[in-house]
C-alpha cells in the first residue's frame, strides 16, 4: 500500500492511487490525462470498480468518449427526472416569495461542467432562511416530499431499532438549531431533495448566513448546458463561499469517499475565474475551515489537477490554526470514533444553552437528556440511552 493509500484510509476526502489516477484523466491538462488514463487502464478492475469512481464515469466519457457511456445516459436521465420532479415546489416557493439557494452539485452542474450529465446527482440541496424554514416544509409536505429518518451514526438497516426507521415528525427550532438540514423524499418516484436553513454544517445560528445571502447571484437561467427550463427565482453562492462548502463537505469522513470534490473544486475554479481569493480567506477563517481549505487546496495543488494562485496557499499556510480548528479538522475527517461522538455530544448541548438564550420562551425540552432525546428523535431516554451504548460499544471496537 502506498503512502497516499495510507493516508487515504485515515482521511477519506484523499483519492486513492487509483481514484487520483482517474481525476487526472478527466480533469489534468495534456499530455498528463492520456499518460494517467493509460496507467489507470491497467489496473486490476477491482481497484477501478469503488463507488466513488464510478460517480466519475460520466466525467470521463465526456472527456474521452469511451469509458463511461452507460454511467452517463443513467446520469442524464437522473437528472432530467430531478428537474422535472422538483420543479413544482421550487415554483411554489417562488410564488410564495421564499428565497431559494441551491447549493453544491445541481448548480455546478449547470454554472462549471461542461454539460450537467457529466455530474451525477444523489438529491438536490436547497437552503432557505432560517426564518422560513417551517414554511419550506409544509410547501415540501403539500407536493408529496415526506421527511426521512433522523441521520444517526451506528445502527442502520433491519439491524436498527424500529425507531430510527420512522420518519422524522419534527423539524421544530430545537431540531434546526442543532442540524443544518434534513433530507425528504418523495414515495411516488423515490427521488430525494435535502432541504438546508444552513449553509455549513455546525453553523445553525440564526442571521449566521446573512451575509452568503446577500453575495448570492441569480442561477442563470437559459443556458446551452440546462436540460430543461428552470423556475425563476433560483440563487447560487458567490464563487467564493461556494468553493469553501464543497472543501468543507468534501472533506467530511462520509462512505463510500466522496473524492467527487476535486471534479467539483477544480471545474468551479476554472468556471469561474473572478474567484475572490480575500473573501475566501476570510470566510474560511471566520468559520474555522482554513485548515481544511489549505490541505485540501495543497493536495489539488500537488497532484497537478490545476496551478492556483501562489499567494493563495502561502497565504493559508501561514494562517494560525487554534487548538480549537485542529480538533474540529480530525474530528470531521477521521472515521467516527469516541471522540467524534463526545464532541457531538457537547456540541448539542451547546446549541440547547444557545437556544435557551436566544429565545427563553421556546418550547424546547428543559432538560439536556430530554433535548437529546428530541433531536435524534429518541422516544425515550431509555430507548437513547440502548442507542448511545450500542453506538460506543461500536466506535470502541472499531478503533
């Protein structure tokens, strides 16, 4: 095993071998795409065949035409069907005169890659203020969008208690001041839309955004590279912000790896051009991400994916990085342990003190215990107390 394969087991947002060689076949310059998509052919098929590479596929078909034309029809008409699917409710809210931000692959897509095929989709995210989130749902729920389970780490599938099978009820001011999103799903054709009142994850504070509002643009709206006709009123993020949340979600331990974020980092750079590196820099250290910017940026850097400024990562690299920012960059890229779930737990009951201040009329549970129970949407303390044993018990034996 490599050095890099190493690192990779450790920090999932690190390509393989393998992954870094089929990255430079779609995105490199010449003459090192042909020399990388060579050697990548000659790999044991195993190695080629991990989901995160076949996300890749359609990228490389539209660069070589060869490799990759199923994975790409596939992708095209996922895409089709989201647009088609989601266009009703987008143009509800709209009417309705809730501002609407798409935000990571469906507005890339459209704005960086060359065409949208070649950036498969999972679901769409789309944020909505805060303010306005409780609207955003019952307009989810009247077109049929049913919320799915509560995101928990640990038990999942016929294993896990029926519980954390249910769909979510809830999605009150104690639950999104803890979570930044929640995903829905429609029953009828089993597509997904994950509906954000946060742009970062950890960043739920009410008015935090404010500012990402008030830089976002309009999503152009007739373009050679849109399938169908969009409804108005769509925003995207200033280049700016936007590169920093694909670094920041794409460094996050997720399975499989989601190394999806150098496709989406590098076309972003080299889409748009006028990327204001200061507001970078700046929003990456009031957010405590600019560690995470200057690996991940480094990393693009030295597998000559793309030539960023140099002034950019000497920048990051002298920046000082607290205690604080470095537990946080482990916590996130590391596979989750105990000290990732020790720090969750402090964090919840960091929002509930938040939340209690903010607001102390709310109707947030008074206890610590009972607010736990209430976000991961526990129907007991003993059923969360069986939960939070199971999860160490598996986290202990996994390290």
């Amino acid at each position: 095993m490599s050095a890099v394969d190493a690192l990779a087991r450790l920090t999932s947002w690190q390509p393989s071998t393998a992954q870094t060689l089929l990255l430079q076949a779609c995105l490199s310059p010449e003459p090192l795409a042909a020399a990388a998509l060579a050697r990548w052919r000659t790999l044991d098929p195993a190695l080629r065949a991990d989901g995160a590479s076949q996300r890749l596929l359609p990228l490389l078909y539209g660069r070589w035409g060869q490799e990759g034309a199923g994975a790409h029809r596939r992708s095209w008409a996922h895409h089709k069907l989201l647009q088609a699917c989601s266009y009703d409710l987008f143009a509800s809210l709209s009417q309705a005169a809730v501002p609407l931000l798409v935000i990571k692959g469906f507005p890339l897509a459209h704005t960086v890659y060359p065409e949208p095929a070649q950036r498969p989709l999972a679901d769409i995210d789309f944020v909505v203020p805060w303010s306005r989130s409780d609207e955003a749902v019952s307009h989810l729920r009247r077109h049929g969008w049913e919320p799915l389970p509560t995101p928990l780490k640990g038990d999942s599938g016929d294993s896990a208690p029926a519980w954390q099978r249910q769909p979510r009820s809830s999605l009150d001011a104690a639950y999104r001041r803890v979570r930044h999103s929640h995903g829905f799903r429609h029953p009828r054709h089993g597509l997904s839309l994950d509906l954000h009142w946060a742009v970062f994850q950890g960043h739920c504070e009410p008015g935090r955004d404010d500012a990402l509002w008030q830089r976002s643009r309009p999503l152009p709206q007739a373009s050679h590279r849109s399938m169908l006709q969009l409804p108005s009123g769509l925003r995207v993020l200033d280049p700016a912000d936007h590169l920093l949340l694909v670094l920041a979600h794409g460094a996050r331990w997720q399975g499989p790896a989601p190394i999806r974020w150098v496709a989406d980092a590098v076309n972003l750079i080299r889409g748009e051009p006028a990327v204001d590196w200061d507001r970078f820099f700046a929003v990456a250290c009031s957010r405590e991400l600019s560690l995470v910017a200057a690996r991940l940026l480094a990393w693009l850097q030295a597998s000559q994916l793309l030539e960023l400024p140099a002034q950019v990562l000497a920048k990051l690299e002298a920046q000082p990085i607290a205690w604080r920012e470095r537990l946080l960059y482990a916590i996130e890229t590391e596979p989750p342990g105990w000290r990732s779930g020790f720090s969750e737990l402090l964090y919840i009951g960091g929002c509930r003190r938040a939340l209690k201040r903010e607001n102390p009329a709310c109707e947030a549970p008074a206890s610590y215990s009972a607010f736990l129970c209430h976000v991961l949407g526990a129907p007991s303390q003993r059923a969360l107390a069986a939960h939070l044993g199971r999860e160490l018990w598996r986290r202990r034996r996994s390290t």
